[in-house]
C-alpha cells in the first residue's frame, strides 16, 4: 500500500502545499488595475494548478473568466465546513435510505 515514489525511495512524499479545490480564493488587485473607489480584492474559486511553481487558476464569478493568479489567499476552512455539511447530509439520506430490520 505505497505509492510507486514511495517504494522506490523509502520517503513519504510530503502533500501539504496541496489546497482544496472549490474553496473561496481572495486575489489583490493593482493599484495599476483598480480605479478609485474600487475594492483591493476580487473573490474567486479556486479550480487549479499551472505548470509554473506559485501560479493558481481562479475562476471570477464577476467577469465568469478564468484566469491565472500568483497572489491569492484561501479560505479554506470556509470549504472544509461546507464539505462536511454535505457529508452529513449524504449520511442522513443515506439512513434514511436503508431499511431497519
């Protein structure tokens, strides 16, 4: 029950710069893109990598583009709770789902 890395070279590999996918993505704004009054940020949905080290794809529900970004923060502890609400969901129906002997 190893990964082929693994096997071959008796280290664990290390997953934790992975994020999770669909979580709610803060990305900053220029001072060379925004006009006066506008907001710093932009809201996105994170939905990947780039080849580039660094580089996300966001998905901009304002402009419905998606684009890549260096500079970005997640929320992630926003999607871990609506991923559980969904697993608690599908647990319920599932009980409700099966019959009880």
């Amino acid at each position: 029950m190893k990964t082929p890395e693994e096997a071959y070279s008796g280290k664990r590999l290390d997953v934790g710069h992975f994020m999770i996918f669909r979580s709610s993505v803060y990305c900053h704004v220029t001072k060379d893109a925004q006009k006066k009054l506008e907001p710093t940020i932009e809201l996105g949905i994170f939905v990947g990598y780039t080849d580039t080290a660094h580089n996300y794809r966001v998905y901009f529900l304002t402009s419905k583009m998606t684009l890549v970004r260096m500079d970005v923060r997640f929320d992630e502890e926003k999607a871990m709770q609506v991923s559980l609400e969904r697993e608690i969901e599908l647990y319920v129906d599932d009980e409700i789902l099966t019959t009880k002997v």
